[in-house]
C-alpha cells in the first residue's frame, strides 16, 4: 500500500520520537539512523506517524537528540536530520547544498560528480548527480520525498541548471512505499549528456541509462589504466557505456575490448570510443558475461588486461554465501583470459561483502586455478562519495589491482 505523504514541516513544534532505554548512544556517535525496535513503541507508537512526518527525537530521559523524518513502514523507521529542535526546511537544505558544492568545486576542474551523497552530505535519501548543466536526482526515501520542493527549489537557486531529471525509478523507493518514476521538473533534459572524467570525454544516457546515468563511484580506480594501458590488450567486463574500456583506449591501449548484455550500452559505448578518436580501437561483445568469458576462452582470445565491474551479486545479507561464489567465478574466468603477469581490476559495489571478502575471493580464485596474486593497489569509491563514519554502509564500493602470474 502506498504511503501518505504529508508537506514539508513548517510548525514551530513537532511531534516526539522517544527511544527506548540507552539506544541514543550510536546516535550520539554520530549515526543517524533509527530502527523500528528502537523506538519506545508504548510512549510514541510509529503507527501514529505518517511517511514523510518530521519528529523531534528524544532519548528515554526525555532529552532532545534533533529532528528526523519518520516513515513507520519502513525497518530504518526515522533518519536524523538535524541536532536542532526546530522544523527542517529550505534554509537547512540551502546550506548543505551549498556545502556539498563547495567540496566538490574544490576536488573536481569539471562540473562532473556526484553532488549530494545522501547521509554523507547530511541528506539522507537525497542522491544528486551532476553532468554540467544537468542534474539527475533520485528521492529514496518518503521523508526526503516530502521535501522535495525546498530541495528543487535549493538546487535551482544554487546551481541554475539547465535541466533537472528525476531518476525516481529506484527498487529502494519501493520499499518506502513510494512510486517509481522518471520525469523532468525543470527544463528540458537531453537524451545523452556530456562529462568528463580522467580527461576523457563521455556521452551518457541520462533517462535511459542505469541508475543516474554514470557511474562516478569508480572514477579514481579508472584513472589507475593511465598507467597500466598503454600498448596493452584490454577487457571491460559488465562495460555499461565503456567507462573502464574507453579510458583505456584514450590511456594507449592496443585494443579494447567491451562486454555488456545490452546491446544500446555497447553502442554508446562505441560512440564514446569514437568521441575520444578511439574508435578503431574498440571491440564490443553483446552476452552474459559469464558465457561470454567462458566463449573467449574457447576462442583462444588472451588479455593482458581484464576489468571485472559487476553489478551488485550481493543485495542482501542473506545472498552473501551466494553471492561470494558469483564472484569468485567470474573473477577465475577473467584470470583464466590473462596473458602472463597480467592485470586484473575487481570490483564489487555489494554493500555486505566486506573489503576482506573481496581480497579473499581473489586470493582464493587464483589459487584454484594455480595461479598466484600480487594486490597492487586497494581503490574505493571516489571523494564525491564520502564516507559517514559512523554509517559503515556509506563505504561500499571495492576494488582491488592485482597482478596474476602462474
């Protein structure tokens, strides 16, 4: 059943969230989420509140901890918004909006990342990317749902965007009781827009494309082909629009090869190699990856470079045992298509698995197939992501170099 929505919070007074004995400490920690079974459910029953309801918390003493937005449906039942007692509203959401501009104007030359990391720029729910002109912006929770206009509004006073796409089509909405949907609410947003990342120019598929369009996460653990390319045979596994491949060709790679199920992804991903003069360089290969590896192994085909970015195997604690294997086995098949003392990039965007996890699989993998790994360098998600301390959840990309050899 879908949720009930209410207007962003303007009252001077708010409702109270009181918690039960000792579970403020991780909030004052610094965590800022609240579990159902948290909540002292005889004092402040969560069916009392609506989805999108704003709260002031309380500790079990009665002390004030800040304000929060409630959905009661939903296992994390409030998230933090504020250490104050007062509504939060436009003029919070304009400051953090401009703090979040003001670090990745300081780390970036090109208007082209992640702007909003939900919790990490104190936001939580609110994903906004950012590609020039254009911003595609995802609300995942009901209680960032109903502030949606206070943000818009933010993001058009400090931005001026041309264009804002609202890639409201997340499986977590869903969850939140919320509906799934794409719509521009401000502008006219392209098909494709235009970023740069490493120096190397990219279209992506704004609407059409997968979650935001981009994947910005793995900027940083790309750049490590600039010196890695150059005159080697490379191999983009689960290749979206070629942004691993692509920028090894643009690095100096001999021959790029690009792997993906769909077939659109791998056309842009050609018009991409073409955008760089790279176009004579790539080769792309529609199919599951899995049979494909297992297809060019067959076919005698050897890389000195394979790139392994799989979707998430992992989505939920329970799928780790399962999932850990889907890993393992493709990783082994991309060792088994490298030419000696090649390189081989892993990652995994799993939230559950652990780094550990994911070194272990390596290690793990080339041993069963008698090879041996050298881990050259461990990357993570890039600094447009950054990582809430106190939330382990915020880091969790992974992605590790190796150097495989028998």
């Amino acid at each position: 059943m879908a949720a009930t929505f209410i207007p962003a919070v303007t009252a001077m007074s708010l409702p109270t969230l009181r918690l039960n004995k000792n579970e403020e400490r991780r909030l004052r920690g610094g965590h800022l989420w609240i579990y159902s079974n948290e909540v002292d459910s005889k004092a402040t029953p969560l069916k009392g509140f609506d989805a999108g309801q704003q709260v002031l918390v309380e500790s079990s003493q009665g002390k004030a901890l800040g304000v929060a937005y409630v959905n009661p449906n939903s296992l994390i039942c409030a998230r933090l918004l504020d250490s104050d007692s007062k509504a939060f509203g436009q003029k919070q959401i304009d400051q953090r909006l401009r703090q979040a501009l003001e670090l990745r104007e300081q780390l970036y030359p090109e208007p082209c990342y992640r702007l909003v990391y939900g919790e990490s720029d104190w936001l939580p729910g609110l994903v906004v990317d950012r590609f020039g002109d254009h911003l595609s912006v995802q609300f995942n929770t009901a209680g960032m749902e109903a502030l949606r206009e206070p943000v818009l509004q933010a993001l058009q006073k400090v931005l001026q965007p041309q264009s804002i796409l609202l890639r409201n089509d997340a499986s977590v909405r869903k969850l939140e009781g919320l509906p799934e949907v794409v719509e521009c609410v401000h502008g006219e947003s392209p098909e494709d827009v235009e970023l740069v990342e490493n120096g190397v120019r990219f279209l992506a598929p704004l609407a059409s494309g997968q979650k935001t369009g981009w994947f910005y996460d793995q900027r940083p653990n790309r750049a490590w082909l600039r010196e890695l390319a150059p005159g080697k045979r490379v191999l983009d596994v689960f290749s979206y629009v070629g942004s691993f491949g692509v920028q090894a060709a643009a690095f100096g790679a001999s021959e790029v090869w690009c792997n993906d199920a769909s077939e659109l992804a791998l056309e842009k991903a050609h018009e991409n190699a073409v955008l760089n003069a790279v176009g004579d360089k790539l080769v792309t290969l529609q199919g599951d990856a899995f049979e494909a590896l297992r297809q060019l192994k067959d076919d005698g085909e050897r890389f000195d470079i394979v790139i392994v970015d799989p979707p998430a195997f992992i989505k939920r604690k329970k799928d780790l045992k399962e999932g850990a294997l889907a890993y393992r086995r493709i990783n082994e098949l991309a060792m088994r298509l490298l030419n000696y003392g090649g390189y081989l990039i892993s990652g995994s965007c799993s939230m559950h698995m652990p780094r550990e996890e994911l070194l272990d699989i390596v290690r793990a993998a080339s041993r069963h197939i008698d090879r041996n790994a050298q881990v050259l360098m461990e990357g993570m998600q890039g600094a447009d992501h950054p990582v809430h301390p106190a939330i382990p959840e915020t880091r969790y990309l992974k992605a590790v170099l190796s150097r495989i050899s028998r």
